[in-house]
C-alpha cells in the first residue's frame, strides 16, 4: 500500500458524504475551541500515530527507533509510537467522529498527506505550533515546503518525508530517454503506459504536462486532462491504472513508462539500474505527507519538541538514510556528505532525496482541490479509471 494511497471511489465518497450529513459547519472547530489541557510539563509523554515502515528501526532490534529513542533519551519524554496509519480515508474515518465532536483523539501526532492535511486544516482539527518553540523548523524546512496554499506559511503542519510524482522507465528496453510527460503519448509506448489511479496523485503531473501553473489550476485544466485521459484510454494508449502495484509492472516488463513515485523508485534501482526516475522538463509534482497535532492534544508542547528535534540536521540525515524519501531538511545532505560510511554518503548525491537546483526549479505544490470541488471531480475522474 503505498503512502500516497490512491483515492477510491467509496474512501473519497465516504468522507465526504459523512460530513455532508453532519454538516461541514456543524464539523468546523473555531480556533478557540482547539487547544486542550497541555499536560506535557507534568507528564512527560506523547502519542505519535505514524506509518508503517517511515522510521529508522535499529539493525539487531527492529523494536528499536535509534532517533525517537536519542530524543527520548535527551528529554526524558517517552513516546509510545503506532504504526497505524496504512491510508488516509481510513484513518480520517477512524479520528473523524472524536474531531468533529469535540473529542480527543487519543493522539498528539498524526502523520498524513497533504491532501488530506488540507482537508483537517479547512475543518479546523489540528492546532497552529509555536515556531517559536521549534528553532529547527524554522530555520532549517526546505523553502519549497515552507507555504502550501492548504497552509500558508505552514502553521498547522510540518512535512515529515517529501517526495515527487514523476515518470518511471525502463531506458534500456524503451532504447530511449524520456525527457517530458508527452513523451509518454508516443506511439511505440500504446499498451506499455500506466498512470496513477488516484485523483490527487495523478493530475498534477498531467496538467504540468499540458503547461499549467499547478500552484493556481482551474477547473477547465482537470476538466481538459479528463478530457485528454479518456481518449487515450479508449485508443487503449494507457494500459491501466494503477496503485503502488506500478512497480511490478515495470520491473517485469509489463510496462515500460509510468507515472511514479521518487521514492519507490529508489528501491527499484537496487535491484535494476536500467529503471530511471524523470522530472519531466515541464515540471513535477512535490508533496509532502506531514506532522500535525490534533485538537485537544493533551501533550501539545512535548509533540512539538519532537517535531522540532526531526529538523535537527543530524537527526534528518539519519531518517534520511532509512526511508529514502526526498529529505524536508536540505542542511542534512552536508551531514551525509560528511559520513565516512559510503552508502550514506553516495545518498547525498542523489537527487531523489537532495534534488540538485536544476531540479528544484521544475517542482511545484499543486493547489488542493477544495471541497467544493472534490466530489464532482472525484466522480469524473473515477469514471474514466474505473473506480
């Protein structure tokens, strides 16, 4: 299941139709009503609601979390750590009676993707952090994370591992470089070209394709890549569309150009140096899946202390080394360029975790799409994948 898990027709449909029946003004938190009783000066712990597989685990023990546990160490504050987050409508189910009720969640920090952050932000669930309180973040977040529009100036969120939705290929079977998403509609590709399945993920790469500015598209942009994907999905061009199962695909050979995730790619280059990740010349997507505390946290100022301690450049660099996703911590790449172990230092010339500046220019935000637009999209969109 990837962590930019694909948008389902009844996940996206659920979620919203669970609080139209609520009513989304009956759901929204006003900001006065959003801090609960901080109880982290007394009671030094935390409750940190993650991913599968998004931590460092130690060698010998994989019970061990080498930086949660140095943090615990440091601070004296004891961190009990689930992995239960495994898709973002399904735990937006699970927490989503407590927030629109007023209620604690049981947590004070929750990963998820932004798409999703944008969403719990709009609703009023998660409280602002004090960046006075996290020197770190404030000093060291990479600029191009630093003011989503879901966010501005990110108050609400921190991104806990970034990434990039390109194209995957197979250059030596393919027997060319793909430099641009329209690369992808050539006609020796008809039959051998997926796309992601899920609206968040896919349309950003394919309006950049057609030359938007995805930090401000229209709906006459998705409704032209809708336009644009059915046709090819009828002249049978793209063969389906898929979730993270696009990896078997291309490492069989089934495939030889998909729409793809930076960091999956990193694994797949481990095992086939012929696969190549692109950052199409007209740009690509770069999103985060980020750090928030949820309303009535009752250990708001011991969760920020641990956000702030991930953007401690050491710190990052070592997460880094683990997870292999597009580090939020750019003074983290001179920390691994500095290891006297090899691997971790070829990791800071890799682009798919330290994108170089020629690649920077060419990453983007995309806008959220708003409330108001996500049902009639997501149903457009579903149609065509067949969702």
């Amino acid at each position: 299941m990837s962590r930019r898990s694909l948008l389902r027709a009844f996940g996206a449909g659920a979620a919203g139709a669970a609080l139209a029946g609520c009513g989304v003004p009956a759901a929204f938190v006003e900001p006065g009503d959003r801090a609960g009783r901080d109880s982290s000066a007394t009671d030094h712990t935390l409750h940190f609601a993650n991913w599968p597989l998004y931590i460092d685990t130690d060698d010998e023990d994989e019970s061990k979390r080498p930086t949660l546990d140095a943090f615990s160490k440091r601070t004296g504050i004891s961190v009990t750590y689930t992995e239960e987050i495994n898709d973002n409508d399904e735990f937006f189910g699970k927490i989503s009676p407590a927030l629109m009720n007023h209620q604690e969640t049981g947590r004070d920090l929750i990963v998820i993707s932004d798409w999703m952050a944008a969403r719990f932000v709009r609703l009023g669930w998660v409280q602002e952090m004090d960046r006075a309180k996290q020197p770190n973040v404030a000093k060291y977040l990479d600029p191009l994370l630093r003011s989503p529009s879901f966010d501005e100036g990110r108050r609400h969120s921190v991104p806990w591992q970034s990434g990039i939705t390109g194209i995957a290929y197979n250059r030596k079977k393919l027997g060319r470089e793909i430099r641009s998403t329209g690369d992808l509609w050539a006609a020796d590709l008809r039959g051998r070209v997926t796309l992601l399945s899920g609206l968040d993920e896919s349309f950003a790469l394919l309006m950049q394709g057609n030359g938007v500015d995805i930090t401000r598209w229209t709906a006459d942009d998705f409704h032209e890549i809708c336009e644009q994907t059915q046709k090819r999905v009828r002249s049978k061009h793209i063969r389906r569309f898929t979730g993270n199962d696009y990896i078997k695909d291309l490492a069989t050979g089934d495939v030889l150009a998909c729409q793809a995730y930076s960091g999956d790619v990193i694994q797949l280059q481990a095992d086939n140096p012929d696969i190549e990740f692109v950052v199409p010349e007209e740009g690509a997507e770069l999103w985060a899946e980020s750090l928030m505390i949820p309303n009535l946290a009752r250990h708001k100022r011991n969760a920020e202390r641990l956000v702030d301690h991930y953007y401690d450049p050491e710190v990052a660099a070592e997460l880094a080394t683990w997870v292999n996703y597009v580090c939020p911590v750019p003074a983290a790449r001179a920390v691994l360029a500095s290891s006297k172990d090899e691997e971790a230092a070829a990791l800071a010339e890799d682009p798919l975790i330290f994108p170089d500046d020629a690649m920077r220019k060419r990453l983007a935000i995309a806008r959220d799409i708003t409330s108001e637009e996500r049902m009639d999209f997501a149903k457009k969109w579903n149609s065509i994948v067949g969702l």
